[in-house]
C-alpha cells in the first residue's frame, strides 16, 4: 500500500485474490475512473453486469473505437 501512495495513487484493499475479477476487465471498477469513495459500492456489484458485458460489446457497431468500448463498459455499470 505504502508503494503505491508513494507513486501518486490512492491505495484500496479490494479483498482477496478470488475476488480478484472485480478489477479485471468487464468488471464493475474497471475503465471507471472512479474515486476513492466510489469503489466500494462498485466492488459490491454482482457478476451479473459483468456476465452481460460479451453481449454489450458485440452490439456495438463494427470496429468500436477505445471510447466506445469504454463507455460501453461505464454505462454497464452505472
């Protein structure tokens, strides 16, 4: 922890390494540029959002640029 508020960051105790995949792409925190406050009500999310996000990218239109695809994931998990 120390490490990373060293390098400018707020450092997070997001759980153990099983709930690892609530930072990892398509999850509730990922893209999100969420504060400090916000994240644990966003780590709290089921996996359900994150079972959903295939299907929302395949929605998108043929070759999503990076801010389509981020927004896509923003607004899954608003």
């Amino acid at each position: 922890m120390s490490l990373v508020d060293d390098t400018g960051f707020d450092p997070y105790d997001a759980g153990t390494l099983a709930d690892s995949w609530r930072q990892q792409p398509n999850s509730p925190v990922y893209c999100t540029e969420l504060t400090l406050d916000e994240l644990p009500s966003a780590l709290a999310k089921d996996a359900a959002i994150r079972d959903s996000l295939p299907e929302r990218f395949a929605a998108l239109p043929a070759n999503p640029t990076v801010d389509d695809v981020v927004e896509m994931d923003r607004a899954a998990h608003r």
